[in-house]
C-alpha cells in the first residue's frame, strides 16, 4: 500500500461498498489537485474558469457517490457531532447572508470552500465507518498535496510570467501546512522511516525557499511543538516508550543538515535568492521606513475598518455583515501603503473576498456566532484526533502515527489564521475537512480491539 504495507493485527470487517467509496474517496481529494490562484482579471468578474468547473464536477460526483453508498453512516458518532455542527454553521451563514441582501454570487463563492471542508469531513467520516484504513485515507491526501505544490509552482512559471526574482504568493500552495503537519507526525510519531516523507520533505521546503513565503515557517514551527506534544501524551498513554526519543528525533538533525547543504547550494548557483530571504526576514520594513512589515500592515487596514464598520452597527458583533459583503481598508494607512505600492494601485476601496486573517473575517461575516463556530470546529477537530489515538493506544497498530495527524494538522492550520485565512482556499479547505473525519476511522477501530483480541486467544 502506498502509505503502509503492514498489516493490521486489529481485523476491522469492510463493508460491501468500501472498495468503491475508497475509489471516490480519491477522485473527491484529487479533484481540485490541480487547483490554482486565479488571474486577477477573472477574480474581479467573480466568474469560473471551464478548468474549475471541470474541477467542480469531479467534487460533486465523487461526493454523491460516497453518500449514495455511504449515507446511513452518517449519523455516527462521534464523527457525526463535528458533521451537524459544521452543516448547521453553514445553513446560518447562508441564510445570514440572504437576509441582509448580500449579492448571492458573492455569498455562494466565498462560502464553497467551506462547503468543502463540509464536504471532505462527510466523506471522510464515511470511508472510515465502512472500514476503509486511516493510512488509506491519507494516501490520496499526500498525492493531492504534493501535486498542488508542484503545479501552481509551475502553472506560475509557464503561464504567470513568474520568474524566481518574483515568485510570491501567486505560486504558493494552499496544502504547505497540511505537509507540514505529515513531516511532523512521519518524523516523530511513525516507528518506521518511509519513502514518502523524503518526498513530502522536498516537496515542501522547496517550495518555501523558491516561494520566499516567510509565514510557511510558522507551520513547520507548529509542527515540530505539536508532534512532541503527541509523542509525550503516546508516552502517557504507552504507545511509544522515553528511550525511543533520541532514536526518534535523529532524522530531524539530518533533514536540517541536507537543507543546510541545499541553502548553501543555492547560495552559489543562484544568490539572488538568499538576498530576497534576506530582504523579507531582515529589511522589509527598515528599507522602506515603515513602522512595520507592509504585509503585517495591510492586515492592521483590514482589520481597522472591520472594526470600524461593526462599530457603526453593534448588533453586527453578535452575527455579522453576512458572508460576502464588502469591506474596505482604513484610509489611515494608505499613505504608508503606497510608500511600496504604486501610488496609482487601488487599495481596498471595496473588497468582498474572505480578508487576509480567519478571525477578522470571521467576525466580520458571521460575528461572535462566526469566530465561536471556528473555535467549535478546530477545537473539536483536535479533542477527536487526541481522543481516537488514545481508543487505540492498547493495540496501536502501523497506522497509529496518523491519529495524531489531525491535531498536528489542525495546529498548523491554526498557526497561520492571523494573517492569511485558510477557508479561503479550495483545497486548504477540502484537506482539513478530511483530517476532521479521518479520527472517526479510529474509533471504528478501536470499537474491534477486544473481538480481534478474542479471536487471537
């Protein structure tokens, strides 16, 4: 298998219909693989490219399927609190955004990549109460976001006129934090070293260093405090022992001994790239004398007007302007703005898309009732993950690691929602609602422990 060729020693029985739903299961992941940020001039017409709705399609179809085969699952639990909460958080919003006239093209676009996390926890909840592996649920997952780096990196160069002295967030992915929560738990929590995480490795750093994306570092940071975390609690719990610990973090030494070696490399065959690391750490903001970094700052205009708008309407706290209305950035800031960008370039004078931090936007769209849901569904995403790991923790079988892949992922995700919103992205989007159903898959597991323990006696 693509992820393990171990066999599990707990017998969880497949239903008839898991081998067609794990066959949808990858069409729905690798549906918007290929998925990319798109021109400017098509983001302001809000119109589709025939690529996604090609993309669309694909999601609709494998996702019908898996409910058609799969439907009476649904309402286990407890995977299927997490399914009601998030449904009924989405009905709220929907109708939020009716009621206050909010334009429905606008509403229904920034609300799709929340129906796709609705969508991936579904169908994710239902591959693993028919008895489909958690590592096989993964799989699809890794692939998706290994493709994802790869193509928008070179969709920006073929079709973009990107060049390496310009790469920026027009070819940055959307599943980085996603693969940085895999390294994370492949490094620490797998007992066994796998191919796949020298190519999940690759693919991700690479990316970082060609992209020059400094937030990215604040995931593999999250990455590396939650997956010790997870090894202290699979400690407690008996899943790993402490003389397993240097043995356990070796790898991480080396992989940052190649990565000082791939640096260096760069550093003789193309040395403008470490000056533009350098320029974005160390001088972003001195070079230019502003009081802080310019991305930091478009995020203080944001959030200054959000405020300012709700202020003027305080009801508005308690449930929002509605998904899709338009905002804009204080004017205050403008002057210091345009000090890097081009003084004729239109700042936020209306803008309508999901805003640059989860939170703000949150609060702006949905309220108080908008930032509680997000903490509901992180939140409760994290206590499912740590709670299957510990239902299997008696007989921790190959696919253990990846129990504490959600929480890891969850942590990442959660490491950069001050300053980018990852429900904005379609596949950040579609990933994460498959990490909150893939603990389900545990539980299913864990509920067959004693019959399998029975029979082996």
């Amino acid at each position: 298998m693509f992820l393990c060729d171990q066999e599990d020693p707990v017998h969880v029985p497949q239903a008839p219909e898991a081998r067609w739903i794990e066959r949808l299961l990858w069409v729905f992941t690798l549906s918007f693989a290929l998925d990319y940020r798109a021109a400017t001039a098509r983001e302001g017409a809000g119109g589709a490219g025939l690529d996604q709705l090609a993309f669309l399609a694909l999601m609709a179809f494998s996702t019908m399927g898996i409910l058609f085969l799969g439907w009476r699952r649904i309402t286990t639990r407890p995977g299927f609190w997490l399914i009601a909460g998030w449904g009924a958080f989405l009905g709220f919003m929907l109708v939020n955004a009716f009621a206050q006239g909010v334009a429905p093209g606008r509403s229904l676009r920034i609300l799709f990549p929340l129906g796709l996390c609705f969508a991936g926890l579904v169908n994710a909840h239902i591959a693993g109460c028919v008895g489909i592996r958690p590592s096989r649920i993964v799989a699809p997952i890794l692939v998706a976001a290994c493709i994802n780096v790869v193509w928008r990196i070179t969709q920006g160069f073929l079709f973009k006129g990107v060049t390496l002295d310009t790469a920026r967030v027009e070819v940055q992915s959307s599943a980085n934090n996603w693969l940085a929560a895999f390294i994370g738990c492949a490094l620490v929590l797998r007992r066994k070293f796998h191919i796949t995480l020298l190519i999940a490795g690759g693919v991700l750093f690479g990316g970082i260093l060609i992209t020059v994306t400094r937030s990215l570092l604040f995931p593999v940071m999250a990455s590396a405090l939650a997956t010790t975390l997870c090894f202290v609690l699979g400690i407690r719990w008996g899943i790993y022992q402490v003389k397993e610990t240097a043995r356990r973090y070796a790898p991480a030494f080396g992989i940052a001994t190649a990565a000082i070696l791939a640096i260096g490399s760069v550093a003789v065959i193309y040395p403008r790239l470490l000056d533009r690391w350098n320029e974005r750490l160390f001088h972003h903001a001195s070079d230019r004398n502003l009081k802080g970094d310019i991305s930091w700052l478009t995020r203080e205009a944001e959030a200054s007007a959000i405020i300012e708008i709700l202020n003027k309407e305080p009801a508005h706290y308690l449930f929002g302007k509605g998904i899709g209305a338009s905002y804009y950035w204080d004017p205050d800031y403008l002057p210091e703005l345009h000090m890097v960008y081009p003084v004729d370039a239109e700042l936020g004078g209306e803008v309508w898309f999901a805003g640059h931090s989860t939170w703000t936007y949150a609060l702006f769209s949905g309220g108080a009732i908008g930032v509680v849901a997000h903490l509901l569904f992180i939140g409760g995403v994290m206590g499912f993950s740590l709670r299957a790991a510990r239902s299997s923790a008696s007989d921790p079988g190959p696919d253990q690691w990846l129990a504490f892949l959600p929480f890891v992922a969850a942590c990442c995700l959660l490491s950069e929602t001050a300053t980018s919103n990852p429900f904005d992205e379609r596949l950040a989007a579609l990933i994460f609602g498959l990490m909150a159903g893939l603990p389900q898959s545990f539980i299913v597991r864990a509920s067959w422990i004693h019959s399998s323990s029975s029979r082996h006696s």
